[in-house]
C-alpha cells in the first residue's frame, strides 16, 4: 500500500512537472508571439514615419521647384519689361534722330531757298 501511495505520489508529481513544462512553453511561446507583433508594430510605425518624410520631403521639393519656377518667371517678366522700357528709350532716341535729321533738311533746303531767291 505503501508502495501505491509512493507511486501515486511520484506520477502526481511528474504530471504537475509536465503541466508546469507545457505551461511554462505556452508562456514562453506567447511572450515569443507578442515580442514578433510588437516588432512589427514598431517595424510598420517606422515605415509609416519614413513614408510620412519622404511625401513631406516631397511636397518641400515640388514647393521649392514651384517657387523657384515662378521667380524664374518673375524674373523673365522683369526682362522683358527691361527690354520694353529700353527699347521704348531707344525708339524715342531714333525718333529724336530722325527729327533732328529732318530739321536739318529743312534748315538746309531753306537756306538754300534763301541763296537762291
């Protein structure tokens, strides 16, 4: 009887071990589990921050080109306006010219005139 109650106890014991054993690698099996989720989380969230850089690193660089494209217009602008205004001086310097020169004929063609008579 002895006997009995020493094997009873020495198989209550294994199978407590053996329940300990399979709990204690469920355990370790779901702490495994949630570092791999938690990795991924923080792997995704790193992802979604360097996506999240790179589309405002974009929007920087499209409004840089924007910005750099209208002053490049602004600027042309201004030159043609520059050209406008000094092509306008210069007409008015030919014009001055031409009616200077036309002055002159008169002058000349009345002094003439004037020896002639």
């Amino acid at each position: 009887m002895m006997r009995k109650i020493v094997i009873g106890i020495v198989l209550i014991g294994i199978i407590g071990a053996g329940g300990y054993w399979y709990r204690e690698r469920q355990n370790e099996r779901i702490r495994f589990e949630q570092e791999r989720v938690l990795s991924e989380i923080v792997e995704k969230k790193r992802m979604a921050e360097i996506a999240e850089q790179r589309r405002l690193s974009d929007e920087r660089l499209q409004r840089e080109s924007i910005e750099r494209q209208q002053d490049e217009e602004k600027r042309l602008e201004l030159a043609r306006e520059q050209r406008a205004q000094d092509a306008k001086g210069q007409r008015f310097v030919v014009d001055e010219r031409y009616e200077k020169a036309q002055r002159d004929k008169r002058m000349d063609a009345a002094r003439l005139s004037f020896v002639v008579r």
